[in-house]
C-alpha cells in the first residue's frame, strides 16, 4: 500500500489515519481472544492479571485450573463435554443428509417455488434463537422429547441444515450439469452417479457446511437451555452458567480449548474452500 | 394439413410435445422429493410449533370452559346493570363444580388478573358453599350478594363478562403496556409502568446503533482486505474468520474479562491517566458492555459481504475516476461508494437481524439497562412461566424480524448468504 511520491500531504495523511483506523478495528476483532489465554494459566483464583503476572514471575502461572478442568471433583466438563461432541456429531450428520438433498433439488432448475421454499429453509438461521427456542421447546415437550440427547439433537439439525444449504447450494451453482449427463449416457444409475461423480465434485461444499453445523450444535445455548435437563448438560451450557454464577479460571481453561478447536477449523475450513474453488476452477 | 406436419412424435409414437410436458413434470416431482424430507421435517418441528405460539398467545378458553353456565346465561344479559338472577344462580352452579375439582383457586387468581379484588371474594364465597349456607331454594342472586359488599358492584360481573370469549388480544396489548379498560376499550398502563414499551425501544436502538457500529468499523477494513495484495489480505482475514468461528460464550466471556472494573481497559485507561485509579467506570452490566460485546461479535457478520462485493470492483474504476479529474475523495464518493451499496446493505440488514434478536451476551454483559426484549422473553418463560405471553412477545418480535428478512430476500436474496 506505499503511495505514489506525488501524493499531496492531506492525502497522505488521511491514508495514514485510514491505515490507524483499521488497525485498530483489526486489533479490536482479535485482540478479546487473546486476553483468555494468558489469564487461564493464573495460579490465583481471580480473573484479573495478578502483580506476579504483570512482571512475568514464574511462580504465577499455572497448570492448575486446567487439571482443575480435567480432574476436579463434581467436575461438570466431562460430562458436558462428551455430551457435546455426541449431539453435534449426531446434528452433524442429520443436517448434512437433510441439506445435501435438499440443496441437490433447490439447483435443479425444474425445482418449483424455488424462492420461497428457499426462504423457508433458511428461516431458522434468520429467526432469533428464543424464539426457535421457545417453538422448539413447545413441540419437543408435546411429544416427550424434551430433557433427552434426542430433543436436542433434533432442535440442532433444524439449526444446522441452513448451514449446509446455503454452502452446498453455492457449490452446486458452478457444478457443471453435462458430467452428470455424461455418465448416466454411459449406462450409470442416477444413486451410482451421485456417489461417484455428484458428490466427490460437491464434498468440499458439503463438509465446510457440515463444519458450519457442527459449530452451530457445538457453540448453541438458547435452544439447549430450554430443552436440556440435569443429563444433558453441554459446554456451553456450563460456560453460561458459570459465567452468571461463579466465575472461575476454570471456565478460561475451557475457553482456550474452545479457541484452539476453533483455530484448528478455520483452517479446515479455509483449505477446503481453497480446494473447492480449484475444483470448480475459480481462479482467484 | 398444418397439423399432420407439425405434429412430431417420438419413437414411441406419443406427440413430442406431450412427451416434453410428461418429462418435464417428471422432473419437477424428482427435485421437489429431493427437498421434501427436510421441508417436511422442518414443518412439523419447527413452523408448526411457531404456528402454535400464535394460538397459545390468545387462547383464553381456561375461564370459558370454568364458567359454561355463566356464560350461557350473560348472553341475555345487557352489561349495564347488576345482572339477573339467572347469571347469579350460573356462576353458582359453574363455582360449586370447581370447588368439587378443587380448581376455584386458578378462577380466583385468573380473575383477579381482570380486576383486583376478586382473589379475596372467591374465596370467601368458597367458604359460604363449603359450609352449605347457599340455600338453593332461595334467590341465589341475594344471597350471593350478602358475601361481600362487591358482589352488588356491577363492575366485577362486568369484568367476568370480559374473559367470556376463548380468544383474547390481551396478551399482544400487555407486550405495548395497554389493556383492557373495564368499558372494554383499549387504554393505556400508567406512565412510570410501561416497561415493555422502553424495552422494544431500547432493543431497537441497539440493534441500530450496533449495526451503524458496525458499518463504521467494517466498511475499512473490507476495503482493506479487498484492496492489499492476497498474500497479505488471507493473513489479515484470519482477525476477522476466527473470532467468526469462536464460541459465543467464549467471546462473551473475554469481554467480561476486558471490561470488568479491575479489568485490561480500566487498566489501560488508568495507565494512560485518562480516569483515576480509585475512580475506574463501570463499563459491564449496562448498556456500554453491550454495545462493545456485540460489536465485536457482529462485525465479521458485516465484513463478510462487504468484501465479497468490494472483490469484485475494479480498481481501474478508481483510477478512471481519478484520472477524469476526481480527486480521491470525489472518485471514492461517485465512482467507489455506490458500487458497494449492494454489500452495505447486505451486511448492515444481517447484523441489524442478529442484533435485534439477541440473548447471551446482553444478559452476560447487558445487566438491567442492557437487557433486550429477548431477556424478557426468556424471564417469562423460565420464571413467570407466563408461557402465552412470552409467546404473543416472541411473535410480535418475530413479525418484525420476519419483514426485515422480506426485504433482506427482496434485495439480496437469501441464496447470496456469505459464509466466510
């Protein structure tokens, strides 16, 4: 971004006050995650930089809230943890099946109503989350599903599918339609075409909506606080109340964990947008 | 002759274009099974549930299915003076069956919600029965009336005569702070307890002011990464990709840490002498805490779109601009500007949405002037178990939210989301 050496002096120094501006704004952006990490190895009990951590002692870091997060008595996180992981894993799946299909018959253009149908699908991504919640809340407890992994993973696949349609839907987009063709004339049945030609060509589409879903049944609270009971319990519903009760490092432990799975699926995420556009043969 | 030339057929002897209608309907039924489960899913589990909401919110049957008899006889009655012995002798019946089942309390507080001062004649009239001092023989209308001095007062029949049909607005009127009047006219709820009404203001003036937040923050640096060269732009779009996959809650709770009073930014503030050490402000629990929060949270949901429009400017347009005469200002306000528009209002009608919905993080960070319309909803699920009422309020809310996403279709298309 160096400018031209003819530039007037009032340009100049917009340009430098434009270039303040955003790093400020970047700095805004990043910098909250950052906090987290230093304080979770605090070995006092409070939230805030302690003096010995100020001056780098190294007395005044710790392991000890992540032992606490790990082996604590009464520790909630195993639990909740291996909860978590079961209903996403299980929302997962149910929204990349439900949304794949349903972006698969969205991109054909003998598809009727196609905007409206559209819009219904996308909904529950657009509805504020009480309210699904307070909907979801109303179904699940009519038919007897509410306080089980069955409810909530149900309530995560109709929050995920959005997700996956939207992403499979735009990789659709740029699909071409004759390699289809091409082999169904070669004699292949339409379910031996989709598996071997569809949907190695839509995967990366597939999987990165299938990371957004995970995240969503991951990182959900609203919905999950309506419908869980004692047994359900999940991260984020443990975060939450531990950020509204007692707040202690141990929750800043997690936090850096969470951070650090985030890390590692933004890069999937980003790799598999980078093959799917080579795929596609987008050059950037 | 026109018709036997033009008429082709296919092989199988049926004319072309009939076999064209047949495949094309074909086709239509095939993509339309692809969508059907989760359309299908999705109905029951979750329009159909929100379609319920609605009734929930105005069904009023409980005290029309408590008082049959009592209804059934005011339908003769005009409402203007105390009513006939006809209605006495109903409600008596009707109050005698709830006392047997043991329900007379959820009429007495019901009741009572209509107008105050029922709960304690319900419950003495249950006493009179209870001790069979009703004698039916005798008027019903007079003895009734003996219990309690507001039994003569025509205003509390008049009050019952109101809760007599199954539906009722009341709970949509109580989300705006008003009522029923006892003439059965809409009026207002007194000055200092309107609080729902500075509620949905409050939320729309966050909502909006966090989206304008947004646009002021966002717009740079979208140009930003639009305009640096990829290798550098890709480093500089991890600052906005990973707080966009981080944990709600996790972000929430940095900015608990940040803002609190013995927190970074007090610090920080303090270091630089802009406040005084033993005079740090709040800046967490009211509304500033949940401006910066969402901010923060909502900013990649605005820089996102505007990057992948600002993508596909050409920066020659700049430079023809410029080399016309423009100045740089000129050039980025006629040529620049208006080509983005379609990116501005992408992003700032998806943050408004989010914005006007939210729950975690004001009710981490909101306290009690920070709270939105949705804390409310969720109090009055989880603790007033008013169940029709944060219904009538979810809807109300979900009427606003679903005309934004109307025109969000409108102009943007909901198949043009961008997800990083």
């Amino acid at each position: 971004m160096a400018l031209p050496s003819y530039t007037e002096t009032r340009y100049r120094i917009w340009h430098y006050f434009y270039i303040a501006i955003c790093t400020f704004v970047f700095f805004f952006l990043i910098a909250p995650l950052f906090v987290i990490f230093p304080l979770s190895f605090n070995a006092e009990e409070f939230l805030v930089f302690s003096e010995g951590m100020k001056r780098l002692d190294p007395d005044a870091f710790s392991f000890r809230w992540y032992h606490e997060m790990v082996y604590g008595t009464k520790n909630p996180w195993g639990l909740a943890a291996k909860n978590s992981f079961i209903i996403a894993i299980f929302a997962t799946i149910g929204s990349i099946i439900l949304g794949t299909l349903a972006a698969l018959g969205l991109s054909s253009r003998h598809m009727p109503y196609k905007g409206m149908i559209m819009a219904i699908l996308i909904s529950p991504m657009i509805v504020p989350l009480i309210i699904s919640g307070v909907a979801i809340f109303f179904f699940m407890a009519k038919v007897g599903l509410a306080a089980t992994h069955t409810g909530i993973v149900l309530a995560h696949i109709i929050l995920g599918t959005p997700f996956v349609v939207i992403t499979v839907t735009a990789t659709l987009s740029g699909f071409d339609h004759s390699v289809t063709r091409a082999a169904a004339s070669l004699g292949s049945n339409p379910v031996n075409t989709f598996m071997k030609i569809t949907l190695p060509l839509i995967l990366p589409g597939v999987i990165s909506g299938g990371l957004f879903a995970f995240v969503t049944s991951f990182d959900e609270v609203v919905v999950v606080l309506f419908l869980a009971g004692l047994e359900n319990t999940t991260i984020p519903v443990q975060m939450w109340t531990g950020l509204r009760e007692q707040l202690s490092p141990t929750i800043l432990a997690v936090a850096t964990c969470l951070i650090l799975l985030s890390t590692l699926i933004l890069i999937s995420a980003e790799l598999l947008r980078r093959r799917s556009e080579r795929l596609r043969g987008i050059n950037r | 002759m026109s018709s036997e030339t033009k008429q082709i057929l296919t092989t199988d002897g049926i004319p072309l274009e009939v076999s064209l209608k047949k495949a094309e309907k074909k086709n239509k039924i095939k993509a339309f099974l692809l969508v059907a489960p989760l359309l299908f899913f999705l109905f029951i589990t979750y329009v159909f549930p929100i379609g319920e909401m609605f009734t929930r919110s105005v069904d009023d049957k409980m005290i029309t299915n408590m008082l049959p008899k009592t209804f059934k006889a005011m339908e003769k009655w005009d409402g203007k003076e105390l009513p006939p012995e006809e209605v006495f002798a109903g409600f008596y019946l009707d109050y005698k069956v709830l006392i047997e089942n043991q329900t007379q309390g959820k009429l007495g507080q019901r009741l009572n919600k209509e107008k105050n001062g029922f709960n304690s004649i319900t419950k003495k009239l249950m006493r009179q029965i209870k001790r069979n001092k009703i004698d039916e023989s005798q008027s019903i209308k007079e003895q009734i009336m003996k219990v309690h001095k507001r039994w003569r007062n025509v205003e509390y029949w008049q009050a019952i005569k109101r809760t007599a049909p199954p539906y009722t607005m009341a709970k949509y009127l109580k989300g705006m702070d008003m009522y029923y009047a006892a003439d059965g006219s809409i009026a207002q709820v007194d000055e200092d307890r309107r609080i729902h009404r500075i509620l949905w203001l409050r939320t729309l003036e966050i909502a909006l002011f966090v989206t304008i937040f947004c646009f002021l923050m966002g717009y740079p640096i979208a140009h930003l990464l639009a305009t640096l060269p990829m290798k550098y732009s890709n480093l500089l779009m991890i600052c906005v990709l990973l707080p966009f996959w981080t944990s709600l809650l996790v972000r929430t709770a940095s900015w608990m840490i940040l803002l609190q009073q013995q927190g970074v930014v007090n610090d920080f503030f303090v270091m630089i002498g802009l406040v005084a050490d033993d005079n740090r402000p709040e800046m967490m629990y009211n509304k500033v805490g949940t401006y910066v929060a969402m901010t923060q949270i909502l900013l990649p949901f605005m820089v996102l779109p505007l990057y992948s429009v600002m993508k596909t400017i050409s920066p020659s347009l700049m430079r023809a601009g410029k080399s016309l005469g423009g100045t740089p200002f000129v050039a980025f306000w006629k040529v620049y500007f208006p080509l983005t528009i379609p990116g501005i209002g992408a992003g700032c009608l998806l943050v408004f949405i989010l914005a006007i919905g939210y729950y975690i993080t004001p009710a981490l960070v909101g306290g009690a002037s920070g709270t939105l319309i949705s804390n409310q909803i969720a109090y009055h699920m989880k603790t007033t178990l008013d169940w029709s009422f944060a219904s009538a309020m979810g809807l109300m809310l979900l009427s606003g939210v679903l005309v934004i996403y109307w025109i969000y279709n409108k102009l943007v298309g909901v198949d043009n989301i961008k997800l990083g």
